[in-house]
C-alpha cells in the first residue's frame, strides 16, 4: 500500500511540473497586446467596478516570465508574494 501510494505521489509531482511549464510557456508565447485585449474575468470588478488585490496579477506574471521585474511590480506589487506563497505550499506538499 505504501509502494502504491508513492507512486501515484510521484505521477502527481510529474503531472503539476508538466503543468507549470504548460502555464509558463503558453504566457512566454501570448503577446502583450493580446493579454491586454482580453476581457477581465475578475468577479470584484465586474460587479463594483473596482479592482480588487489579485488584478493584474495575470499581467504582472507574464511581465516577470519577460523579465520586466519593475513593471510586474508597478503592475501588482502582490506578485512576489503570490509566487512566494507558492513556493513554500509546494515545499510543503513534497514534504508531506
């Protein structure tokens, strides 16, 4: 049991980096102006007319996966602290 159970730890390991890179690759492809021409999907925004803390994030991503690291943080400061949080909850997951 404890053999199986590795072992479909490890497939889901492989199945969220193929993610990932999926995610990164299809930002580092998608160009500026067409991110920018898409409608906003954020909920907070749509209903009150006022940007909430996660707007802007998709775009201050796709800035840092550019390298525009000033502009990611014009853009939204919170960013760093998304991808930190990330970090530390997969860390935290392969330890478990």
């Amino acid at each position: 049991m404890g053999k199986n159970l590795k072992i479909k730890k490890i497939y889901l390991n492989l199945l969220v980096l193929l993610i990932g890179i999926f995610v990164v690759l299809s930002m580092f492809l998608i160009s500026w102006e067409k991110l920018n021409s898409l409608p906003s999907l954020c909920i907070f925004k749509n209903l009150f007319g006022i940007e909430c803390l996660g707007c802007g994030t998709v775009r201050a991503f796709w800035l840092l996966i550019h390298f525009k690291f000033a502009e990611a943080f014009k853009m939204n400061c919170l960013v760093y602290i998304y991808i930190l949080i990330f970090i530390f909850l997969t860390i935290k997951i392969k330890k478990n």
